[in-house]
C-alpha cells in the first residue's frame, strides 16, 4: 500500500464510465464518513434526504449494498431503502431486499452470518467494556452486535491513554476477539478471517458475479475497514474503490472524493 494523491473521481468521471462499458456496475457503499457526514453522536449520523435519493437512483440502475461496521438494523433506520443488500457488523451480517433482488430472479432471500457463534461473547464484552468505561467522561460504547465499538471523540484527549489500556484490559481474557482502531472509535470483533473485502466477495457470488469478469464493482468507504475491500477490488483486477478522505492517505483505493457530499448528483 502506497501514499497516493490519487485522483479525483470526479476528474476521473469519463475514464470510470469508459472502463465500465459492457459490464454490469455493482455499488458497494460504506455508510459514516460516505453517506452521512461524521458527527459527535454516533446516533445523530442521518443522512441526508438528497444522499438517500441518490442512493436509490443508483439502486435503480445497479446492484447496491451498504457495507458498514454498525449493527445491521441501526444502518437500515438510517438509510430506509428496501431494494438494497445490507452488511453490518463490518459485513459479519449480510441480508439481501427482502422481496428479493429485481438483479438475481427467483434467487431465495440472503441471509448470512459468519460470526452468530460470537454473539454471546460479544454481548458480555459489551457489558464489561460499559462497566469498565463508565467513568471516563464522553466515552460511548456501541453494540453493533457482531462487534463492537468504544467512541472516544468527546472524551478528553488526555484520557484516550488510559481508555485503550481499560479497553485491552477487557480484551486480555477474550482472545477470540481483536481490536482495531476507526476514525476515534476503537472497534472489538471475532477473530475470524471475515471483513468488509469478504463480505464484498460474498455479495457478488450471491449476484451470480463471483467468478465473473462481467462485473464491475465500485466501492466507496472513508475508513480503515474499507481498506479490506478496496485490496480485493485491487487483487481481482476488477472495477475500483473511492476514497472518501480531504487528505492524501495510504490507501488501495484508485481513486478519492473529499467528502460525503460529492457523492450527491447534480
Ligand atoms: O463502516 P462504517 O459505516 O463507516 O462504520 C464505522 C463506524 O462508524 C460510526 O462511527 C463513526 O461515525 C460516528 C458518527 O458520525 C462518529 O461519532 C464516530 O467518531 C466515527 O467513528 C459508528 O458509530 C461505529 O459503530 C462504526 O463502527
């Protein structure tokens, strides 16, 4: 992975359009950072009416997933859009539309859940980690249900210390569970070899694309997570990710949009 000034999608625009002719475009798109605008309160993360219309008119034309590490249901009240596949819990939590796909007839409805052995330990670590957390002011801690998050931004920079080493201290007696750092979240999931990349390899095989070099996938994320997948787009060769970030970053993404809004059509 190298640090690119990678080019604007936007510049970019005809050269996406012209490498996707012929074949069937698949959207993937992570949720914070991407549709919704990052905010204090993880529960306040809405997205915009316009954002959701343009969601739904790409959904129109294309097989659309949102790929996000919240919980399955919370990232569905969010966008309200019938017609797409979600994968929360960082893809641990795959469900297609429930009338089906208008993309894959007669197909029976997606449902798959890698980690659902996880769930009982991922509950009680939530309840320890609210414990153990309860006293640093600002910290929020998220059950997304695969996993889980431990938000930092409003606690006091001073004691982002000592809460990482509260978190590990949880995380000592669970090593079945790994620790990753978000954007001022520290996240807690399974160990199992299951990400967003995955979740995106799954989701095209589900589409009847998995061995098919018809397909071309675009995926749009902000954060580490969404690295997993831009890698996979990178190894199969195929279609491209968009970073959404306002800095140059290491990245596999082939191509950057600043922010959330960009993403909106005229
Ligand atoms: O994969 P994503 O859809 O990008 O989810 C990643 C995490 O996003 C949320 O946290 C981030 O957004 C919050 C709201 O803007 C912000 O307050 C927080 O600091 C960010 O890290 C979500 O709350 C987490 O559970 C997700 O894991």
């Amino acid at each position: 992975m190298k640090q690119v000034h990678h080019p604007s999608a936007l510049d970019m625009f005809e050269d996406i359009i012209s490498a996707s002719k012929g074949k069937q475009i698949v959207m993937f798109l992570d949720y914070d950072g991407t549709l919704s605008p990052i905010v204090d309160d993880p529960d306040q993360a809405f997205m915009s009416d316009a954002m959701r219309g343009t969601v739904r008119k790409l959904a129109r034309y294309f097989p659309t997933a949102i790929v996000s590490g919240r919980c399955r249901d919370k990232v569905y009240s969010f966008v309200q859009l019938a017609e797409l596949y979600y994968a929360g819990s960082h893809g641990m939590d795959i469900e297609g539309p429930s009338k089906g796909s208008k993309y894959k007839k007669g197909a029976q409805a997606v449902l798959f859940q890698p980690a659902s052995e996880f769930l009982p330990m991922i509950d009680e670590v939530y309840k320890e980690l609210l414990d153990k957390t309860k006293s640093t002011e600002g910290v929020r801690v998220e059950d997304n249900k695969f996993c889980v998050s431990v938000h930092f931004r409003c606690a006091d920079e001073k004691k982002w210390g000592e809460l990482a080493l509260q978190v590990r201290s949880v995380l000592k007696e669970y090593p079945k569970l790994r620790l990753s750092q978000g954007r001022k979240v520290l996240e807690i999931r399974p160990i199992i070899k299951w990400d967003k990349g995955k979740a995106l390899e799954f989701l095209l095989q589900s589409l009847g694309y998995g061995s098919c070099a018809d397909a071309f996938p675009i995926y749009i994320g902000d954060d580490r997570t969404d690295e997993d997948a831009f890698k996979v787009l990178r190894e199969r060769g195929q279609g491209f990710g968009i970073l959404v970030s306002k800095t140059p970053k290491d990245t596999h993404a082939s191509y950057s949009l600043q922010e959330p809004s960009e993403l909106l059509d005229g």
